[in-house]
C-alpha cells in the first residue's frame, strides 16, 4: 500500500477540533491515509481500499475532548448488505495491534510455534490469505489516547476511564465510520478481545441508545472478562477454584506432570465434570469435609493438576491461579506464563503469591514492534514510531460500586440486545492454556445466562490468552469466526 506522509499526530486534535467544530455527525471523520491495493483472500483476490483515520470524540454533548483512531479496509462499491466487522483489543487503553498483527489484518507477524524457542528481534510480516476480507468490511479501532488518537488535557477523565464512556467513544467511532461511508444500513458485528470483550457488550447499551436503527448481528468475545466477580481469586471464593480447575489439569497434563497419559482438552473436559461436582462439594464443606474424604480429593486433584496432595491437604484443597504458576514447576526452577502457560521464565528466589514479568510478554511486544513496522513499510508513515500500544490504565470505573464484591451484569447487556435483535448471536472464544480467562470462566458465564443454544457459539482453543499465537489456533479461529458470520448474516 502507497499512503501519504502525515503530520506528527500531537497536531492532529486541537486541528481536528476546529475543523469539526461546526461539522454534521455524519463528516465527523479525518482520514489520515488512504490507499487502494489488491488483497489475496481464501476467495480470490479483492480491491480493497486501506483508510487510517481520527474520528472526534464527544464526553458530553458538544464537548469534543478526544479522537479515536480507525485502520479500515473495506471494498469500493460494497453493497449496503455487505457486514462491517469492528475489532479492539483491551486494556483498558490498548490500541487494536495484536488483533490486526495477529489474526485478522491482511497481513500477519509470523511467532515461532515452539514456546521454548529463542524469539527473534522482529517477527517476519506475511500476507494473510486468510483473511475475513471478502466476507466483511474490517474496521480496527484504537480507544482515544491510543494508536494516534489523543485525548485533549482537560478531557473528562471519568467519561474516558469508565465501562460506559469507553464504550459510548466506541460506539461514536462505530456509527460515524458507517455514515462517513455510507453504510449504515450494513449489519455490524463487534469482536472485542481480553477487556475489550467488556466494551463489546457495554457497546450494544451505548449503539442501542445512539443508533437503535443499526442491524448489530454478532458479538465476538476472545478471552472473555464478562464475569470478573464470580472467578476473582479471593481466597474464600471457593466457585474461583472449581472454574480454574479445568486450565490448570490443561496446562499440567501440557507440561507432563497430570496423570499420564493425557491430553490438554480431554482432561481439561474431565476436570470439569470433577469440579462442578464432587470438588465444589469439597470445597463447600470446609473443615466439616472427613479426614479421608479429604485426602482422597487431594489425592485425585494431584492427578489432575500436577500439584501435591500434600500442598493441598495443607491449603484446605486450594491452590490459586497465580500460586499454581510458581508451583507447578518449582523442580524446575521455573514459572508458567499466566496468558499462555505454556511459556515458561526462571522462577525469581523472591516469588511469592505473584509473580511477574510474564512469560508471554516477549511474543506480545513482537506484535507491537510488527505494527509499527507496517505502519512504516505499508502504509508509509514516517512517524509510525508515535503510534501508542497502550496507555496505563490507571483509574478505571467498571460500574456497580467499583469494589471486589459489586454486582458488574455485564452479561445481562447481551441478553437486552437479544431480546430487542432477533438475529443477535454470541461467539465465546477461550484458549486452554489462558490462565487469564479460564475456559470453565467461560462455560460458567453461558451457562448462568439465559441465552438459547442456537445463539451462542463456545469454542476452545489449544493455546492461551493470545489464542492467534499458535498456528493452529489462529487457522480454527479464522474458520470458525467465517462461519460464524455467514451463519448469523440471514441476507447471505
């Protein structure tokens, strides 16, 4: 792709405020770059045009206080029942980076597959003839202060760090994108990954409220936090032991210390059933369990998940998520990652009930660098440089009180936009070896919600967090993702 150079994007909001100051909602977008090329695609090859743009941000009516950004790729000419697909990642406050360079742009950062391998300096950039192009419109979008939006100094700081304002800016991006190009009779979909799986779901709350007319048809969640209160490891949460249980039997029967011989998604499966019966009654008994009950339930929870009997005889049969990353390899001398346990670092001397860097964070900055390195040779940028990952989140509203123990229904903004869309649908996507958003988390989120069968799909992934990071993954979850909007697009 040719694009054009640009100024360093620390000019662009306070120009973009006077430009859009008495401009219509439907203009309120300035593209950046814009270019035409020719895309490969499973289907054939497509012209597709490539447009970086900012999109102006209100917190209140009137009051434009921030951009957020937009790489898009879309056909010239589509027709208006042609889907649009609208992808973040999360953070809060990360640029849509690893979803474009890891799964769904038209070109792909290349990982190596061996998670103990040495990482390379830079990862290879491909050409992705897997991509979702000739199905829907991709429009990547970066949250304001991220990529090379801005948020102004005295932005409304509340409105940008909390569940509700997040979303609302996504929602305005979404609905002046499709207005600006002349789709907004086209059926939307809403992929969110890791906290942006939140935004996806507080987004059909603030499109419903704005836009009540836009078809949104499907809602993606990779690595969902929908249901952050139920899985919290707070030591007396006894649920949070039962729904981990099913990840750490994955990750241990990985690493060759479950009961041999195993496999990752089948013991992952037997783990389940164990956890949702026999151990949560376990754990519900407390100290009124009998001593040999006890001791036959360490002893089964040893083969399951590669720690002792012992430890759990003495830790009332709990072990939390972030201890069982120190434990599991401690003859090692080594710690599991916690958004892909299959990663492993030297276990610091000092490790105690956390531990960090993790393991996985050097595949995560090889997207990082990807993006801008395409920024740069693709599209032309000579300031791809400036082009912000992630922002610190610092303080964050996520509603219901802001304590551990709030009531956060993030789930129930699913079941409102189902009751009013008939043709709404959910896809669950969760890796195995996620220590972050377990795979019992999310069975646990469907099957405490009210949704029927055939609206939701739920698919697990031999891999962590980042489930694209493993090859396979990434091919099941493209497939799986092309059948999911040809299904839920009754036009098609």
């Amino acid at each position: 792709m040719n694009g054009g150079g640009r100024a360093k994007p620390g000019f662009w909001l306070p120009l973009l405020a006077i430009a859009l100051a008495a401009a219509p909602a439907a203009a309120q977008t300035q593209p950046l770059v814009r270019s035409d090329r020719s895309v490969a695609t499973g289907q054939g090859p497509v012209t597709a045009t490539t447009e970086m743009g900012l999109v102006a941000i209100e917190s209140a009516p009137g009051v434009r206080d921030a951009t957020a950004g937009y790489l898009s790729y879309s056909l010239a000419d589509a027709p208006s029942e042609r889907p649009v697909l609208f992808i973040f990642n999360g953070g809060p406050g990360a640029s849509a980076s690893y979803l474009h360079m890891g799964a769904l742009g038209p070109v792909r950062a290349r990982v190596p597959q061996d998670p103990r391998a040495p990482l390379p300096d830079a990862a290879a950039i491909e050409n992705d003839p897997q991509t979702l192009l000739d199905l829907a419109d991709l429009v990547f979008i970066d949250p304001p202060g991220t990529g090379f939006s801005e948020r102004a100094p005295d932005a409304d700081s509340s409105f940008y760090n909390s569940v509700s304002g997040d979303a609302d800016a996504a929602a305005q991006l979404v609905a002046q994108w499709l207005d600006a190009h002349g789709r907004a009779t086209a059926p939307v979909f809403l992929l969110g990954e890791s906290y942006g799986t939140i935004r996806a779901v507080a987004m059909l709350d603030a499109l419903a409220e704005r836009r009540p007319e836009l078809r949104v048809e499907g809602v993606v969640l990779l690595g969902q936090a929908l249901n952050m209160i139920e899985t919290s490891q707070r030591p007396d949460n006894i649920l949070s032991y039962a729904v981990s249980l099913p990840s750490l039997a994955a990750i241990a029967c990985y690493h060759g210390k479950a009961v041999q011989p195993c496999e990752p998604g089948a013991i992952s499966r037997t783990a389940a059933r164990f956890a949702g019966t026999d151990y949560l009654r376990a754990l519900f008994q407390g100290s009124a369990i009998a001593a040999d009950d006890k001791r036959r339930m360490a002893e089964r929870l040893e083969q399951l998940s590669g720690i002792s009997a012992d430890y759990y005889l003495a830790n009332d049969l709990r072990i939390s998520k972030e201890r069982f990353r120190v434990e599991l390899l401690r003859d090692e001398g080594l710690v599991v990652g916690r958004y892909d346990a299959r990663y492993v670092a030297p276990r610091p001397a000092d490790a105690g009930a956390v531990v960090g860097p993790d393991a996985f964070s050097a595949v995560s900055a090889l997207y990082e660098g990807a993006m801008r390195a395409y920024l740069a040779r693709d599209l032309g940028l000579a300031d791809a440089d400036a082009y912000v990952i992630a922002i610190p989140e610092g303080s964050w509203a996520y509603g219901g009180g802001d304590t551990p123990f709030a009531d956060w229904p993030f789930m129930e903004s699913v079941e409102r936009a189902m009751a009013r869309e008939p043709a709404l649908r959910l896809f669950v996507g969760t890796g195995i070896f996620d220590l972050t958003t377990t795979i019992g988390a999310a069975d646990y989120l469907i099957a405490q919600s009210s949704i029927a069968p055939d609206r939701y799909r739920l698919e697990r992934y031999p891999a962590g967090h980042v489930a694209y990071s493993d090859d396979a993954s990434w091919r099941k979850l493209v497939g799986d993702l092309r059948s999911f909007l040809t299904a839920a697009a009754p036009h098609d």
